[in-house]
C-alpha cells in the first residue's frame, strides 16, 4: 500500500503542475517563484498528513491520527485556499463606491 501513495503522490504532482502551470506564470518573477513554492510547500504538508494519519491509524494510535487529521487538514485547506487564491481560482468581488454610498 506504501508503494501505491508513493505512485499517486507523484502522479498527482505532474497533474497538478500541468494544471497551475498556466497560472502560476505571473508578470513580476516575485508571484512566480511565491506560487511555485507555495504549490511545493502545500503539497509537501498534505502528503505528510496523509502518510502520518496512514502510518498512525494503521498501528492503532487513535489520539495521533485524529490530531494529525486536525492539525494537517486545518493547514493544507488555509495553504490551498491562499495558493487558489493568489491564483486566481477564487475571485473577491470588489464592492463598488455607490454600493457603499447608499449604506
């Protein structure tokens, strides 16, 4: 089983950087090189997580896989939003003067 996450980690990868691939590539060298090791920082932390809740919940340790699931999931969902969003996946829609006017 370790060997199949090892594979669909490394899958996932390629996919991933053919997918932000178009994306990530900004005009300031700054943004491209932040939403390259953003990916890399976010994608390391997640299959940490995941090889630690797997490592754990196979030995039976509840207490470490419930916080590791906590503790991982909480960091790779703010990590993935941040990356999504300084991607342009997510979109804030910008509130125009007159809409705040009429407050």
């Amino acid at each position: 089983m370790g060997t199949f996450l090892v594979f669909l980690a490394g899958m996932l990868f390629m996919a991933a950087i053919f997918f932000i691939k178009p994306r990530a590539k900004q005009k300031e060298i700054w943004k491209t090189v932040l939403n390259w090791v953003l990916f890399v920082v976010w994608y390391a932390i997640t299959w940490m997580g995941i090889s630690f809740i797997y490592i754990n919940a196979s030995v039976g340790h509840v207490k470490a896989t419930s916080t590791a699931i906590f503790l991982f999931l909480g960091i790779s969902v703010v990590l993935g939003f941040i990356l999504a969003r300084l991607l342009g996946f997510i979109k804030v829609k910008k509130v125009s003067d007159s809409a705040t006017s009429q407050l």
